[in-house]
C-alpha cells in the first residue's frame, strides 16, 4: 500500500516537472514569435513566464537577453545571458550576446573577456577571432590585436575583413607599406569594399602622397558618395595641398 | 414690379458670386485638413477643385505645391508655385516653396534664384539674405555668397550664422586670416558655437600649427562629445605629428 502511494507521489511529481518544463518552452516559442512581429515588450513578459515556469531554460535566458538588447535595456541584458553562461559555461550564444552588448555599452574590456571565452570554445571559428582582435583594436591594443587577427586570417587567408583590420594595426605602427599591401589584397578580393579604400588614403597621406590619397578616398567616394568619414578625409588632403575651395565644398556638405 | 425684379435678380447674383467664393474657401480648408492629416493626394484633389473654382486663388496654389512637395512630386510643386506666382509674382511663399522644391532637386543655381527674389521682395529680413548666400556657396560661389552675408550683417552684425558662413567663405578663398578673426568674434558672441572651433582647427592645420588645432577640436568636442567630426579632423593632426598610434586609436571608433 505505502508503495503505491510512493509510486503516485513520484508519478505527480514527475508530470508537475515535465508540465513546467513544457509550458516554459511554449512561452519561449511564443515570445520568439513576438520577437519577430517586433513586438518586444510583451515578448519580454513571455519570457520571463517561461524562465518562471523554468529557470533553467538556457534558451529562454538568452533570448531575454537578446530582447533587452534590443529595448536598450542593456544591463537587463547583460543579466540575462550571464545566468545563461552560469547554467552552461559553455553557451557559445550567451557569450556571444555578451560580448556584443558589452560592446554596445563601450566597455570593450569585459566585451573582450566574453569574446576570448568564444575563442576558447571554438578556436576554429574566424569570426571569434576577428571579433577578439577588433575589440582589442578599440581598446587601442593594436599589437594583441594582430595575434587574434592573424589566428583569423591562419583560418581563412582570403579573409576580407581580418585582413582589412590587421592593416589598421600595421598604420598604427605607421608600417604605412605593410598595411597598403594588406589592403590592396582586401581590394583585389572585393573592389567594393569602400573601407579598405578609405584605409587605402589614410596609408598614402601618411606617407604624404596626398594626390593619391585623394584618389582613394575618391574610390571609396565612388562606392558610397555620402560617406562623411571618407568625405572628412579628403577634405583634409585637399587641404593639405592647398586647394581650399574644394576642401570647403565638402565641408559645407558633411 | 420690374423694378423690384431687376433688385431680386442683383441680390441673386451676389450671392451666387459669395457662394462660388465660399464654396472655394471650403475647399481650400478641406484640402488643408486632409494636408494636416498627412493625406496629402486627397489634398490636393480638394486644392484642385478650389483652383477650378478660381484661378486666381493663390493660398490653393501655394497649399497644392506643398502637398506635392510633401509627396516629393517636386516639379508638379514647381508649376504650382509658379500657378501662385501667375496670380501674384510677389507673392513670397511661392518664391519659398520653389527654394525648398527646387533644393530638394539639387537645383542649387535656381533654388539661388528663387531666394535672390524673396530677398528682393523682403530685404529687411536677415534670414533671406543668408539664405541666398548659403546657395550660393553651396555652388561653390564664395564670392557672391560674401556680398548676401553682408547684407544680412548690414541688419544685425552679430547675426553669427551669417559671419559663420562669411568666415567659410574667407576660408575657401585662402583668406585663413579674415576667416579666424571672424570665427574668434563668434566665439566672444556665442562661446558655445562649436562650428566655429572646428574651422578654427582646420584653418590652424592648413597653416601646419597642429597643436594649436587639436586645441580647436578638443573644445568643439568637448561642446559635443557625440560629433564625430572634430574627432576625425583631430586624427589628421595626430597623424600630421606622427602620432600614428593615437590616431588610429580615433581611427578605430568613429
């Protein structure tokens, strides 16, 4: 007799869990779909009647997280995928969420720590690479900043964006030769990528070409003639070589 | 009895005419109220039907080129306008209309036009001569634009909008000195105007006193800290020293 009674107690107890663990998932899909009709608040509500139901839900965690992000709730948002990654150290999502609103707030340091976690995590993934050394660069460690570059570009030769930045260290330097190199490579894979032109000007007014600097930033003009950062750029070329007029022509424009 | 006729027949026709009048000043009203309601196509149908009406009704013609111009119809606007101006060539808002239609365009040189004839029309008014010098230079005629600052300085010669542009003119011309002695009076009237501190800088790099113009764009960045422009400008003189790790440090973050 005591044993059914144990057996209906464990049967209740078990169904209550899976209950709970049901509905927390089904609030979490629910506030998903509200999240793609951009209906934010109430998706945040949703989740947070999911993690009630579960507070283990990584997935729920990290999708609040994600919410907050996008109402600028940034601390909220922070909270959030930090209980995600006390749950799973190693949730490459709650990491990732981390770094970048970390990165939103401009607290690169702690943004760097969760974006060193993901390189740990998956040290084969370019863009975790790309990420670390891009966020060393903001923190003007332009030297740590090429090693992750380099773990980047040791993945992928070819890739663009690594490369673009691993010269924006070596102008750092004023290794002005080096980094025209690097970024006459980022051209020749993509002709449209206006940064590396802008780069491109930058390399060459350092080295005081200023003719040619100005025809870069013209490159980049030609692929985006709104660009302020590359129209402030010519300007001050244009005024280095004393054609006032034309340096003011752009500034009445930016 | 004819007599009383003739008198009833008079009466009709007045008020047939205060009718007819009526009835395209309704129109007009409702063509305003579906404007303020942003439904500018119905508008326009009612400010059509008001034009039917009377030809000669101006505010029809003037309220039809804002709708259209509203609805970025903007050479409809233009023949609207110039419907009002048929009616009335003195009539201002037409001429102000056409300015805005005609920017909108980049038709500078007849957005200058147009402005030149509300200056005409209201020469007592400071706004309109800025106004035409600030089309002026945006064709790049810095000469031309000097002589409408001047006379909107002849009205207020504090007007520090007016000396802005004037001391851009200078600048363009290669007149660095007039430029700064003018910018340094807008700085002892509006302390604030961190335009001014800008130019100030970029006139100082062109004369190669880069301390003396990281000073300029500290002050215009510290006015605001969110314009990205004297940041980038501060780069270049950074740059200029040969503080290239400093300035890629700006590089990287704006």
């Amino acid at each position: 007799m005591k044993s059914i009674l144990c057996f209906f107690i464990c049967i209740f107890i078990m169904s209550s869990f899976s209950f709970c663990q049901d509905a927390s998932i089904y609030y979490d899909n629910l506030a998903g779909k509200l999240v793609s009709a951009k209906n934010l608040s109430e998706a945040r509500d949703l989740f947070n009647k999911s993690l009630d139901q579960n507070p283990s839900n990584i997935d729920a965690w990290i999708h609040k997280g994600n919410a907050e992000k996008a109402l600028r709730n940034l601390n909220a948002s922070i909270q959030s995928f930090n209980r995600a990654t006390a749950l799973n150290s190693k949730n490459a999502p709650a990491w990732s969420g981390l770094a970048d609103v970390y990165s939103q707030k401009r607290d690169y340091a702690n943004a760097t720590t969760a974006a060193t976690q993901l390189t740990r995590l998956d040290p084969k993934n370019k863009a975790y690479w790309l990420n670390k050394g891009i966020l060393q660069q903001m923190q003007g460690d332009f030297d740590n900043a090429t090693l992750d570059l380099d773990r980047a570009i040791a993945i992928d030769a070819k890739y663009k964006d690594a490369l673009y930045r691993k010269a924006l260290s070596e102008l750092s330097a004023n290794k002005t030769d080096q980094a025209i190199e690097l970024l006459d490579q980022v051209i020749a894979i993509d002709g449209k990528y206006k940064l590396a032109y802008n780069a491109r000007g930058q390399a060459l007014e350092m080295q005081g070409d200023y003719k040619r600097a100005i025809a870069a930033y013209d490159r980049a003009l030609q692929i985006d003639a709104k660009w302020s950062l590359a129209l402030t750029n010519k300007m001050h070329a244009l005024l280095a070589t004393g054609r006032q007029k034309e340096a003011a022509d752009i500034l009445l424009r930016i | 009895m004819k007599r009383l006729m003739v008198v009833i027949s008079l009466c009709l026709i007045i008020l047939c005419t205060l009718c007819l009048a009526e009835e395209t000043d309704y129109y007009d009203w409702k063509g305003l109220k579906s404007y303020a309601a942003k439904n500018y196509t119905e508008s326009i149908v009612f400010f059509d039907r008001a034009i039917k009406q009377d030809p000669n009704y101006i505010d029809a013609w003037l309220h039809k080129g804002d709708a259209q111009r509203a609805i970025k119809d903007y050479n409809a606007s233009l023949q609207s306008y110039e419907g009002a101006l048929q009616v009335n060539n003195k009539t201002k808002a037409a001429w102000t209309g056409m300015i805005e239609a005609y920017i909108a365009l980049n038709n500078y040189p007849q957005a200058a036009e147009a402005a030149a004839k509300v200056t005409e029309i209201e020469p007592n008014r400071k706004e309109n001569w800025q106004k035409e010098g600030n089309l002026l230079q945006m064709q790049g005629d810095y000469e031309r634009a000097m002589a409408k600052y001047e006379g909107a300085l002849n009205l207020d010669p504090n007007y520090i909008d007016a000396l802005y542009r004037k001391a851009l003119s200078l600048m363009a011309q290669g007149n660095g000195n007039g430029a700064m002695s003018l910018l340094n009076r807008i700085l002892s009237i509006d302390p604030k105007y961190k335009a001014a501190y800008n130019v100030q800088g970029l006139i100082f790099e062109t004369e190669g006193k880069y301390a003396p113009a990281r000073e300029a764009y500290e002050n215009a960045s510290q006015i605001d800290p969110q314009w990205t422009q004297p940041r980038i400008n501060d780069m270049h003189s950074l740059q200029a020293l040969g503080r290239t790790d400093e300035a890629m440090r700006i590089f990287v973050t704006v």
